[in-house]
C-alpha cells in the first residue's frame, strides 16, 4: 500500500541455499519458507523502516569425520523456525550530488529454536560408524546495534532504466543468548557431554552492491554482499523479480 511518503506491505519468499564450510569438513543444503510485514515512512531527510519476518527453515547437512584410525561420514538434517523484526531511523546528509551519508540507529532482534538432530554415520569400509552425533533442541536470541551507512547512488541517465548503488554498514552485536546443550554419541547414549556453539562476531562490516532494471512495473534486481568480523567472512548473492501494481 505505498502512498508518497508512506509504504506499508507483505510479502513470501522461498529460498533454497547451499553452505560449505571447509575447516570443518561440513557441506549441505538449506530451504526456507518466510512470511514478512514491512513499513517504511519518510518525511524531509528523516527516514523511518520497520519489518517483521517470520521464517521456517529445513536444513540437510554431511560432515566429515577423521581421527586417528577412523573415517567417517556423518550425515543429519533437522527442522529450525525463526523470528526477527528490525526497526531503523536515519537521517540523510548530502556530501556531494551523488554520494548520500546518512547517520542511523537500528535495532535488529532474532529469535531461532533449532530442532534436534539424529546423525547417522557411515565408516569409509562400509558399516554403521561410531560418531554420529544425537544433537539436542536448543534456542537461540541475538540483538544488534547499526551505526551508519554511507552510500554512492549514481544512475547510468535519466532515460535507462537501470540504476545501481553500493552501500557500507557498520555494526555491533550486543546480546547473544545461545544456552549451551548437552549431546551424546549415537553408540553411546546416555553419556552427554557439553556443546559451546560458535560465537557470531559482535563488531562486523558489511559491503553490498545492488543493481535494479525497472521497466514499465516489472523490477528485476541483483544483489550481492559481504560480511566482514573478527575471524569471519561471509558471502550471500540473492536474485529478485517484482510486480508491482
């Protein structure tokens, strides 16, 4: 329902990704179902945005196992549900006639429970293995803190109909809440043992590119960005095709 200063919206999307991470000997796949509600508003300089999302999540996954003596390949998939909403209001600055800056404070919240996970293993000479894991249910809550964005906003003209920009964002995660869970070897249940999960990085930039052809009310855009922290990198590429009426 967009009006001039004024929009306000649903939307559905599907998403299927695949992930490696190759110090872990760990590769799989990931669907998602997400529904979302989202507003921005704008008056003068001052911008305001909201969005709420709601995202169900089938992940199928196979690690490698090596030990001394042992080679294993373990193999789990397992049912996770998230929620987040962001809320954002900033203020834009022009610098020169086609570079923005625009100081912001944001709030993102996330909220994950991941379902538990019943590994099954398979030794390199054939046979059941002896490491897969049974992996225990457990929630997640993360807050962060935005800080700023500065963005480049060219056009290639006033006629074509693609535009393009490139966006830096700084940010702070403040509060992550990942309880630790207690686990146990398939072949020998009922000897837990603790499990720390991996850390996200808490200061992180992130540089994104995006590219739009809007023609007539059909919109196509790319784009394509990465996270850089402490000991952390990451790399996403999306595709998107809009109606608009």
């Amino acid at each position: 329902m967009p009006a001039d200063d004024v929009l306000v919206g649903v939307a559905v999307d599907t998403v299927s990704s695949r992930f490696k991470v190759n110090t872990l000997g760990t590769a799989g796949r990931m669907t998602t179902y997400s529904v979302a509600a989202y507003g921005a508003a704008a008056m003068d300089a001052w911008t305001a945005r909201f969005d709420v999302i709601y995202g169900h999540h089938a992940t199928t996954y196979a690690r490698s196992i090596a030990v001394t003596g042992v080679s294993e390949i373990a193999r789990g998939h397992f049912a996770s549900d998230s929620v987040s909403g962001h809320a954002e209001i900033s203020r834009k600055v022009d610098i020169w006639s086609d570079i923005n800056f625009a100081p912001f404070v944001a709030v993102d919240v996330i909220g994950l429970h991941s379902g538990p996970v019943a590994e099954t293993s398979t030794a390199s000479g054939g046979g059941a293995g002896l490491f897969a894991l049974n992996i225990a249910a457990r929630d997640m809550s993360v807050r962060e803190l935005g800080s700023v964005w500065i963005s480049p906003r060219p056009s290639l003209s006033s006629t074509t109909p693609l535009s393009h920009r490139l966006c830096v964002r700084l940010g702070r995660t403040i509060l992550i809440l990942w309880p630790k869970t207690m686990n146990s070897f398939a072949m020998a249940p009922g000897y837990d043992f603790e499990e720390f999960s991996a850390g996200a990085p808490h200061d992180a930039a992130r540089l994104d590119g995006h590219a739009v052809i809007d023609i007539d009310g059909y919109q196509l855009a790319f784009n394509a960005g990465t996270q850089l922290g402490n000991g952390y990198t990451g790399y996403d590429i999306q595709l998107d095709f809009k109606v608009q009426w």
